[in-house]
C-alpha cells in the first residue's frame, strides 16, 4: 500500500500523466429552469438508470438551481474532431451527438461526421439509453479517441442517431465519457479507461479527479496517476466494495462530531463525478435536513435562512479517515430574479440500498472537498483534501 502510495507520487511527477481540463458550467437542469422545464431532483446528471430505478426516481421537481457539472475536451476520428464530454465516473459508455441525428438536440451540438473520418469502422448493433426525463437512441461505431494527447485506437462509441425531448438540447457538452467499470457498459462496449489499459498507454492504472470550488479554473481529470498540485498531505484508500459504479463502504457518519447510527452497520456509496449533489439514503433525509434546520422550498428542494450560523459539519468515517463536510461545502447562495436563497445541495438517493445497506452518492459537492483516485489495478479508491 506504501508501495503504491509512493509510486502513485511518484508517476504524478513524472511526464506521464495525461491532464485533461476541465470546464466548469450550468447544469441541464439549472438552465433547463430557466425555460421552465423541470427535471427530477434526483437526478442532476441526468444519468441513466435501468427504468426500475427510474419508476421511482421522479420526487420532488426542481427549477433554477444553480448547479454545476464538469466538462472536457476530446477528439475522435481522423482528422480529429473536437467533442466536449461529461467525464462520468458513474457511468461506462463513450458516446457523442453525431450526424446520424437530427433531432434538436442533436443540431445545437457539435455532431460527429463518421464519414469524413478515415478510421472510422461501422456496426449495426444498436442502443439505447433511458435518462430520468428522455431517452437517447444510438449505433455503435469504432474510431481513434483522443484523449489528453493519448491516442487510444479502436474505441467503441455510440453515435446518436435520436434524441427525443429537450434535455440535451441544452447540455453544453456534445457527449459522455464513462469511467466506470465495464460490467455498467451498455451493449458491452469497452470502456475507454480498460481500452486505455489495455493498449498500455498508462504509467499506472488510475485517474484523479480535481473539481474546482467557487468558479475557480483548475479543474481537472489525470490520467496515469495523480496530479500532487491538487491536493494536500497524503492520499487515503479505501477497497472497492462492488465493481460496477466506483462503489465503497461507509462505515460511520456524524454530525458535529456526534456519531449517528445510520452507517453502524455499513453504508454504501458510490463515487460519482456526474451527481452534482451529495445524496443520502432516503430514510436518513429528514433527519439531516432537521439536522440542518432546513426547509422544503417551492422548487423542490430545500434552503436555509443565508443568515443562518453554526450550520452542522458531516463527517464519514471511510475505512478509518475522518472525512468532513462543513456547511461551506454543501450550501449553495443561488440568485434568482433578485431573490437570494441559500439551497442546500443534498438531496436523497435514487438508486436502491446496495449490498442491503443504505446507499449515499458522493457526488461533485463532496468531490470538491476532496480530490479522488480511482485505482484500477488495486480496485481502491483514494482521497484526498482538495487544494
Ligand atoms: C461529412 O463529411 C463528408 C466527407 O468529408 C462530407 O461530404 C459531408 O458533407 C459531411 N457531412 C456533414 C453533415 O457535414
Ligand atoms: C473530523 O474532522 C473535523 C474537521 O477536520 C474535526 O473537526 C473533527 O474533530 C474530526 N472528528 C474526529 C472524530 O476525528
């Protein structure tokens, strides 16, 4: 563990690692709110979801929340084209806007042309992939997939060829990149971390994930290891519990410094840059919001007085670290028609219990606290405190 400790150092210093930055913007759904349109509060990233987990996903609506998702650049095809992408760590597949579709969605974005791509090779295999609110339909292909100067040949990806209703017509990104393990992968594409690893274009078999706070530039997803400019003191692991999304145990969670029992027999969670909330299982909901004293709010979720003090610090106890959450990190002031309110970025957790324990997601208000690895040959994850 020291071993790889060091030599995850070690690798951060060396040439090798791939830096991709990362962009900083509105989510769908805050300026899907802007138009009126509302989109499950559960369900920032718009991921998606087997329709099971779906049926149950539509509680409380929400509308102009300001928050936030992170983007990057990448390139497919020869000559490359340049496509923005959600690098999700909560999903497994690769795919982008392409010219097979004309839908509205797909014309306000930048479209990959197959056929002035060189080395581009076809499939008639067919997906599809249920969002909490619409769906999008694609075909497989293959190509060369640029990432952060890394050439990984021979990718699967999905082009789109329909997107029905308005919920990427609004996305500023062209695409996702799934980072998750393949088992998630619909129709058995591989994953373009495992084609990464594969095709041995990585000093060592992680990605890092530095997220911004308060607007600020920086932003950043490493591959081959870490970027030690990005965080302070020692990274801490904890085990992979499940190889599906990047799912760990949480084995205790306190507020102030008073240990509930909610996690007295383990918790689970999963790791996951495309959730822009913190999520709690469902049953816990009411407590922590009463722990906050917030209050449910017209739009769904719920706000504190923004004269409020002494809000409560959360702290989980993840394989023996102490890892906190001050109210800094999980309120958020949002402006709307000059009205100021001050939401708190926490809903509950869509998805059912996992391993029969509760189940949180540590999404991008957690991940901005605490920069993460996500080690594949060891199936560890790492955090942290974000610089
Ligand atoms: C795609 O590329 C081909 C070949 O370069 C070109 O003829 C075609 O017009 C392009 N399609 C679009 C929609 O730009
Ligand atoms: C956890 O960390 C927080 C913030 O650093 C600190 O206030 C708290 O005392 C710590 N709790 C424990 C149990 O170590």
């Amino acid at each position: 563990m020291k071993c790889l400790f060091i030599l995850l150092v070690c690798v951060g210093l060396s040439d090798g690692l791939i830096r991709v930055p990362l962009q900083r913007l509105k989510s769908i759904r805050q300026q899907l709110g802007e138009k009126g349109v509302r989109l499950p509060l559960s369900d920032p990233a718009l991921k998606y979801e087997p329709y099971k987990f779906l049926a149950s996903a539509v509680v409380d609506p929400m509308a102009n929340y300001a928050d936030t998702t992170y983007y990057g650049s990448i390139a497919i095809g020869t000559p490359p084209q340049t496509f923005q992408v959600l690098f999700d760590t909560g999903s497994a597949n690769l795919w982008v806007d392409s010219d097979y579709c004309n839908t509205q969605a797909c014309n306000a974005h930048t479209k990959f042309n197959h056929t002035s791509s060189s080395t581009y090779s076809s499939t008639s295999q067919t997906f599809y992939l249920p969002y909490g609110s619409g769906s999008l339909y694609g075909i497989f292909g293959y190509d060369t997939v640029n990432v952060g100067g890394t050439v990984i040949k021979k990718q699967m990806l999905g082009l789109s060829t329909n997107e029905p209703g308005q919920n990427f017509l609004v996305a500023q990104f062209d695409g996702i990149l799934g980072l998750s393990y393949p088992s998630l992968s619909v129709g058995q594409a591989t994953p373009v971390m495992d084609n990464m690893m594969k095709q041995g274009l990585l000093e060592y078999n992680a990605f890092a994930f530095y997220l911004s706070r308060n607007g600020q530039q920086g932003s950043e997803v490493a591959f081959g290891g870490v970027d030690n400019t990005k965080y302070q003191g020692q990274i801490y692991w904890t085990p992979v519990t499940s190889q599906t999304y990047w799912q760990i145990e949480i084995k205790g969670f306190s507020i102030n410094n008073q240990e509930t029992d909610w996690c007295s027999q383990g918790c689970q969670a999963i790791v996951d840059t495309g959730t822009s909330f913190l999520t709690c299982p469902q049953q816990y909901m009411g407590y922590l919001m009463q722990a906050i004293g917030a209050q449910a709010d017209q739009f769904g979720g719920y706000s504190v007085d923004c004269n409020a003090n002494n809000l409560p610090t959360f702290a989980f106890n993840i394989n023996g670290m102490n890892l906190s959450l001050p109210s800094s990190s999980y309120i958020m002031v949002q402006n709307q028609g000059g009205y100021q309110f001050c939401m708190v970025a926490i809903s509950s957790t869509y998805l059912p219990s996992q391993n029969g324990q509760p189940l949180w997601i540590l999404g991008d208000v957690f991940l901005r606290e605490y920069y993460s690895v996500y080690d594949r040959t060891n199936n560890q994850v790492g955090f942290a405190k974000a610089i």
